[in-house]
C-alpha cells in the first residue's frame, strides 16, 4: 500500500509539471465518456416508464378501461397497451352504459376519446391529435397541467398544446369543415405522444358517426383498488385495463402479464444473448481505441521521464515500483477524466433538452441521471486510462539505467514473434467474419476485435518497412518517416486508432450502400412506370367532385384512368380475394391498385401496356379479366368475398365468369374487375384513383408539386404520386453523413494528437535543423510530413479493412431478406436476389484522399515554428 501511494505521489507531481500532455490524455478518455453519459442520460429522460406515466395516464383515478373493439376475451400486458384476443377475433363497440356495468354501481367513470383529425394553418390543413376529456373533473387532475388560461367549459371552446399554432383568446377553423373553436387555454403535452394536441368536452370535436376508429377509454374512480384479479375479470369481459394499483404492486411472474402475453414474448434467449454479446464487442471496440488513442501520449511522457525514472530505479527501485508509477499516472488520469467526462455528460444532455426547449412540451420526461449507468462509464474510462498506461509501464520496468542516465535513446526493436502472431490474429479475424455471414452480428464484431489486436502486433514493422520507402521523398518527409519509425510505439498505435475509425466508416457505407442497392432491386411499382395517380380509398364522393376539376384544369386534354373499389351499404370495405392462392408461406406485394382493381378499359389497357382487344370486349361484357391463368377453371375464378359489419366480419364464396389475359414476368396485381361485378353481388363502388396514363402525359416533379398542393387542400386523406421507381438512392443518408463526421474528429483527433507528440518529442532535432539553417518553412513541413504518415497511412488502410466486415454483414442481411420468396398475383415468382452487395467507392475515395490532405493542411497551418535556443554543455 505505501508503494502505491508512493506511486500516487509521484504521479500527481510528474501530471503537474506535464499539464499539456496530461490535458491531452484526459480529453482523449474523457470525451467518449462525456458522449456515452449524455446519451445514456437522454435515453433515460426520453424513456418514460409506466410509474413515471401513472398521473399523465390516470390523473387521480384508479383505473383507465380500453375498448378493445372485441367481443371476446383478451390477454394484456401490464398497462393494457399491448393485448391480444384469447378466441379469435368479432367486432363490438360497447357503450358507456355497458362499462359501467363492469365496473359497479359503486364506481363512477368519465369518458376519453382520442382520434387524429385536421386544423387551418395559414395556407393549409394540418393533421393534429384530439382528445375528449373533461379536464375539469378531480379524475383528470394531473394529466395536462395549465400552462395559461383556462379549461374548457362549452362545447365551442377547446384548450391546446404549445405546438398547435394558436394563441390564447383566437379562434381555430377545426375540420375541412371549418369549425370555429374557440382556445381558452394551453396544456403541457404529454411525453412520447402526438405533440400538437386539441382538447375539447366529450362529444365536441369527435362526431357520433364517427366513433368507429376512435380509441375509446374510461378512467375509473373505483371503491376499491383494482388488483391485478379484477384487471382479469375485466379482460374476460373484452376489455383492458391500466391499473395504478397493479403498477404499484406488479403481481407475481407466474400469474403476472408476461405469462398472460406469452405470445408477446419479444426477443428470443437466443437473441437475447446475441444482443449481449454485441453490446460487449461494441465496448471491447471502444476500450481498445481510447486505449490505442491515449496509449502514445503516455509512452512520449515515460521517454520525457525516463531520467527520473532511471534514477528512482539507481536509488533501489524495483521494476515493481516503475510499473507502480507509470500505472499511477493511468490512474490518476482515468480518474479525473472520468470525473470531468461524467459531470460535463449530464451538462451536456441538460443543455440539449433546455436548449430544445422540450420539458414544457412534454416531448420529454422528467430530467434524470441514471447514477447506475454512468458509474459503469466511469469505470470504463478509469479502465481505460490504467490499460493505456500498461504498455509504457512494462517499457519503463525495462529501459536501460545507464543509457536513460546518459541521456541516451535506447534504440527501438521490435518483437519477432508479435508480427506473425498479429498476423496468425488478422487471418482469424477475417475467417470469424467471413464465418459470421451464416452466423450473428456477435461473430462478426468478434472477428473485427480479433483483426484490431492483429493490427496492433502487425502495425510497428509495416510502419518500419513503409518509412524505408521514404529514401527518395524531400528531406522533411524523410524526416517525418524517420520519426515515424524510431517512435513506432508512438506512431503505431495512433496509425491503428486512425484505421479502426476509417474502418468502421468504411464498413458503416457498405452497408448502406448495399441497403440502398438492395431497396432498388426489391422495389415493387405500385403503378405502372411514370403513371401519376390521384388516390384515396377514404376519400368522399363529394371531395372528388372537387378534386377533379383541379386535376383537369391542371392537364387540360388529358384523360384520366378511373379505378375503382367496392364497398357495402355502411360505406365498409369489401374484398374479394382468390379461394386457392399460388403459394401460402410466399410474400404477394400488390401495386397500388390493391388486389383486385375495378373499373373500364383504360385501367385495363394502363396495367397492360397494351391493347388487349379480347379482354377489353371480355370486361365490357362483365366478365372478369385475370392475369393469373391457374385461377380460371372452367371460365370461372372462384373469389372469397368478405365484409365487415359492425358485429363480425361475412364471408361467402363466389364464382364469377373470368377470362385470361397473358402479362410478362410476375405482376402485382391479381387482376380487373368490371364494375357491374360489384353491383351484381349487391355491392356500391367508390371511385378510388384518378390516374394519368404515361402513354398520354408524364409530369414532372414540378407538376407534381404544383398539383399536390390545391388536391390535398381539398382533403388531406388523397394522395399524389408518380412512379419514377425506387427513390431512395436520390436522397442523403443521415447515418453515412453522421458516421463521415465520426471518422473525421476521430482520425483529425488522433493525427493531430500524435503528430503533437511527435512534434514535442523531437524538438531539439527540429532545433538542430533550424540551428544549421532551416527556413521555418521546414519546420512546417516536418509537422505536415508527420500528419500525412499517420492519416495517409491509417485511413486508406482502414478504407479498406472495413470493406471485410461491411460485406460481411451486408451478405448477412441479404441472405435473410432472400429466405422469403416473393411471388406475384399472377403465380409466377420474381427472381431470387441472392446476395447483393455494393461498395460506394467515390464516397470511399473522398475520405481516403481528403481526410489526410486535410490533416497535412492544417497541421501546416498550425505547426510550430518558432526555435528554442538551447545551451548544451560539453
């Protein structure tokens, strides 16, 4: 123990006389501490648990019952949220009366109903939720807290959220029927909800007819708390519950919900552990890098020390006690770097939620600091700061006395065995990778920290053989290779740290680049190629009577393609589906017609692309034309025909005269209906597309643009679309632009902090230089040599080495997409994809180029040039 504290002492005073270095080293390992700890401090404050929630959900009362919209009993979770149906599925909407009777005479309840619907905003409607709910009675107490003004009293007054435009006392045009509301107050929105919220008395903003698809709940002032038994009883009855009794006293795991939702059971064990083993590759990864980030900086401050070390070790010391010393310094700057990392992280993510300005609006929870979480991150840097200082440790336990008392550099030799072990490493690396594409993301990252600790063994002697290459280069980067090599336990590690982030770059485009290709190649048009379609399957008679004057008048001339789909008397959809489908485990992507399109010859010729005169004369005599020739027997195709009512959904088999009509390749869509086929079943249409043939007229994106704009002010329930094919390559991927960032502060960080070493650790030769005549110019060089051996060496490599795992995962992903065939509506399959991989060289180029001409650059700019004079005695 007084060794070590000996150790401490000794340490704390070399930190002190060294601040610049020692400053350095506490950046490098307490900036990924910074960024874990504010990330795991917005994860928390984001993550809003059900206890956290308990008074925005239920305000004061005991319980919230749902309507599930099932007559049968349901299994739940332990908030109600997620539920399934224990004997199937049949429709019943229960009144208020009905949950009454559930819940007693003694209990008294209060309605909610939530829905989306639209408001005017300046220029156009925009999509806000809505509640109903009385805020004025003790239940609500708690849920939206007043910001300013009041809660609403009548029918025509309602209360918002900050982000709906409005202020206090200003009347709102609510619904495309303008509805005047008048805002009588502000509430705090709730977390992780719909943000821009109108609340209004029950039965205000919702019409009667309406009631359908609204969620539609009860909170409970009950006599008694509702335990997780009653909250049983009442899923028999069809309904859920969210309890603040059962989150209070959650009940035992084996009568609790994650046995009553077994089939909402989530991530497999085997998943489970995967994703274990992911999460400590992914921290191995991030330990090595600090490690290898900070590592030069300690071996430069053991060379500045190695007279003081040397005479400690003459004075009686052991190699125990230097490695004490040396292992000190790891400690004490891990420390204070995780002190400074973890107070500066929790500063940070309070700035951004202040700064965003999104506590009042409820678009956060309440600030926490998850202590837990942070004292692991902590941990991880002092970890990290002791494993850097391990290397130089062992160093300084065997540098020579004498030469360290003399004053001279001991010369640099590498190990025999650590290159071929490195590369023994690096092949194993690469086969756990390669093996990885059948196996799991663990392997795969498994692999890349197997090939990481390869590069570290390999990286000294390929730094030695390149600075050999450097012979015929001018003399000041001959001079930058020549550091680079006598110091390659500096260089080394900060080359491998600039590889390890090029290469997750590298790895991360791959990837991307293979999705974006991937998404291209499974593409499905949902219209044929440059078809501009007016669509809607909600969309009134009334709001097409509006809509297409405004298409015509837009494309004057130009016909329009009607489809159509059929409905029943309730205005519900009706589906007509084929009795024997062409294969049952196979995935059947439809076009944006839908399955079975109704309407006249133009739909016909537009799905064609040609003229079918047969099947033209065929539908115009009402029989159906399908383009799948095994589901027409006998001139007949027999179809499932189902609806829904409002009790349970009807289904009755048909046969409807069909003939065939022949398409290429496979086709999503199963075929087209005339419209009499509908009536004759006893059913209406509903007019669904309007649709330009790309044989007529093709828009441009401006057109589109230009007609999107007066359509959806008609409506926001219609839609503009042309098909020009996948559009994803056409935008900017966020994550390849983050990743890019990433790589760039890592790899800049890295050069800079090694070439800064280099640059203090071989100050009297750059001073000899100057003293024999060399302009400042060179000085500049030298630093711009230093930077350019590092990054150009480091991130082209990485480039590289990353392509191995960005494949190999890539390969991974497409083999899983690929286990599902894919099969049109006219039984013939699309082809298999197989593995499709892409590499985005240009992106690659840009960085492998740009990044160290960057770094030469600037630390051109910024070397230091001015010479210190020194007295050398004889």
């Amino acid at each position: 123990m007084s060794a070590l504290l000996a150790a401490l002492r000794i340490s704390r005073r070399g930190i002190g006389r060294a601040r610049a270095r020692s400053a350095l080293i506490i950046v490098m390992i307490g900036l990924p501490i910074l960024a874990l700890t504010a990330v795991f401090t917005l994860d928390v404050t984001w993550d809003i648990g059900p206890r956290e929630r308990v008074t925005m959900d239920l305000g004061a009362a005991d319980a919230k019952v749902k309507d599930t919209g099932t007559a049968e009993p349901v299994r739940q979770d332990l908030t109600g949220d997620t539920w399934e149906p224990v004997n199937g599925m049949s429709q019943r909407v229960r009144s208020q009366a009905e949950i009454q009777g559930m819940i007693g005479s003694g209990g008294r309840i209060i309605p909610i109903n939530e829905n989306f619907d639209e408001y005017w905003v300046e220029t156009a409607y925009e999509n806000v939720e809505v509640r109903e709910v009385d805020l004025r009675d003790p239940m609500t107490t708690g849920m939206f807290p007043l910001r300013g003004g009041r809660y609403p009293q009548a029918a025509d007054e309602v209360v918002l959220t900050v982000p709906v435009k409005a202020t206090v006392g200003s009347t709102i045009r609510y619904t495309k029927a303008d509805v005047p509301k008048r805002v009588v107050g502000t509430v705090v929105g709730q977390p992780n909800h719909f943000n821009a919220t109108i609340i209004g008395l029950p039965g205000s903003l919702i019409p009667a007819t309406d009631m359908t698809d609204v969620q539609r709940s009860w909170l409970v002032d009950a006599p008694a708390p509702v335990t997780w038994n009653e909250t049983r009883r009442l899923n028999r009855a069809g309904v859920a519950v969210l309890s603040r009794a059962v989150l209070e006293d959650p009940p035992p795991v084996g009568d609790g919900p994650e046995q009553a939702l077994r089939a909402f059971g989530g991530m497999t064990d085997t998943g489970a552990v995967n994703g274990a083993l992911v999460a400590v590759l992914v921290v191995t990864l991030a330990v090595i890098e600090v490690v290898l980030l900070a590592g030069p900086a300690f071996a430069v401050g053991i060379r500045r020390r190695r007279g003081e070390l040397a005479l400690i070790s003459a004075q009686g010391g052991s190699a125990r006690h230097l490695k004490l010393i040396v292992l000190a310094d790891g400690l004490t700057l891990g420390l204070a770097a995780a002190a400074l990392g973890t107070v500066l992280g929790v500063g940070v993510a309070r700035g951004i939620t202040s700064y965003l300005g999104i506590w009042p609006l409820g678009e956060l929870g309440p600030f926490e600091i998850p202590v837990g979480q942070i004292v692991l991150v902590a941990a991880l840097g002092v970890f990290s700061g002791v494993t850097a200082a391990v290397v130089p440790a062992v160093q300084a336990a065997r540098a020579d006395v004498v030469a360290a008392l003399a004053g001279r550099r001991a010369e640099v030799r590498d190990r025999a065995g650590w290159p071929l072990f490195g590369l023994v490493l690096l092949v194993a690396g690469v086969g756990a990778m390669v093996y990885g594409i059948w196996a799991t993301d663990a392997v795969v990252l498994f692999g890349g920290v197997l090939g990481l600790l390869g590069l570290v063994m390999v990286m000294p002697r390929l730094v030695r053989l390149i600075a050999g290459l450097a012979g015929g280069f001018p003399l000041p980067f001959r001079l930058a290779a020549r550091d680079a090599s006598r110091n390659r336990g500096r260089t080394a590690p900060a080359i491998v740290a600039v590889l390890a982030a090029a290469a997750a770059f590298s790895a991360v485009a791959v990837g991307i680049a293979s999705d974006r290709r991937a998404s291209e190649e499974y593409y499905r048009m949902l219209y044929p190629m440059g078809a501009t379609a007016v669509y809607g399957n909600d969309v009134t008679e009334e709001s097409w009577k509006k809509i297409r004057p405004i298409v015509e008048g837009a494309l004057p001339g130009v016909p329009l393609v009607e489809a159509y789909v059929p409905v029943d008397a309730d205005d519900g959809m009706v589906s007509f589906l084929q009795m024997d489908g062409a294969c049952s485990r196979c995935m059947t992507p439809e076009s944006g017609f839908g399955y079975l399109p109704a309407g006249g010859p133009d739909l016909l010729r537009l799905l064609l692309g040609r003229i079918d005169r047969a099947a033209e004369t065929a539908l115009a005599e009402g029989k159906m034309v399908i383009f799948n020739p095994k589901a027409v027997r006998d001139g007949r195709i027999r179809l499932n025909l189902s609806t829904w009512t409002s009790d349970e959904p009807k289904e009755r088999i048909v046969a409807v005269p069909a003939v065939v009509a022949t398409v290429r390749g496979p086709f999503n869509v199963l075929g087209v209906m005339p419209v009499g086929a509908i009536t004759k079943e006893g059913f209406t249409t509903k007019l669904s597309h309007l649709v330009v043939d790309p044989a007529v007229a093709r828009l441009t994106p401006e057109q589109e643009q230009r007609l999107s704009g007066p359509v959806r002010a008609v409506t926001t329930k219609v839609a503009i679309r042309t098909e020009r094919g996948s559009r994803r390559g056409d935008r900017p991927d966020l994550i390849l632009w983050v990743m890019a960032a990433f790589a760039s502060v890592v790899v800049l960080g890295g050069t800079f902090a090694a070439a800064g070493l280099a640059a203090a650790d071989a100050r009297s030769d750059l001073d000899t230089l100057s003293a024999v005549g060399a302009k400042p110019g060179t000085r500049r060089l030298v630093a711009a040599g230093q930077a350019a051996f590092i990054a150009g060496l480091g991130v082209p490599l990485g480039l590289l080495i990353g392509l191995v795992p960005g494949l190999a995962l890539a390969s991974q992903v497409s083999l899983r997409r690929g286990t599902m065939q894919e099969i049109g509506l006219n039984g013939v399959p699309f082809e298999r994809m197989g593995v499709i991989l892409s590499v985005p060289w240009p992106e690659l180029l840009a960085v492998g180029i740009g990044l160290p001409l960057v770094a030469a650059l600037i630390a051109t700019v910024f070397a230091r040039t001015r010479t210190t004079l020194t007295r050398r005695m004889g």
